[in-house]
C-alpha cells in the first residue's frame, strides 16, 4: 500500500485570539481569518503560542477555515 502525498497550503499569519487549545490566525496577505490547533511537534517542544506571535499554518485545499500552526517566527530585536 503506497502513502498519498497530502496536499496542503502553508500560510503565514498572526495570533489575535485564542481559547484554550483553539488559536484564531489572521493571514497577513488575504485578512482571512483562520481557526488552528497546534500540531504534534510544538506540543511535544512545549512552544508557547501567545497573541501577537507571527506563525505559519497548513491547511487544506479543500477547507480553508480550519487549519495547524506548523511553525512560530522568533522575535528578533
């Protein structure tokens, strides 16, 4: 049995919400907002998530209002 490639879109946006493990991400080129979970690794590291922090996310082609914060940017001064 061979494994399917997941078609995904990766979007960059920012945290303006969130309750308890459902954050609200705002996407930067579109103002579309977005509602994620965090995927397996952040978890796993402990990454905090906060309001404010610009992340990446993956959705589906298919539904494009739910999605997984892949990644958080650090903050550089």
């Amino acid at each position: 049995m061979e494994h399917m490639e997941r078609d995904r879109i990766e979007l960059v946006g920012e945290v303006i919400d969130h309750n308890k493990d459902i954050f609200l991400v705002k996407i930067d080129k579109t103002n579309q907002q977005i509602s994620c979970t965090l995927s397996g690794k952040i978890r796993k590291n402990q990454i905090r998530v906060l309001v404010g922090d610009k992340v990446q996310v993956e959705a589906s082609p298919y539904d494009t209002s739910k999605g997984r914060i892949m990644l958080r940017y650090s903050k550089k001064s």
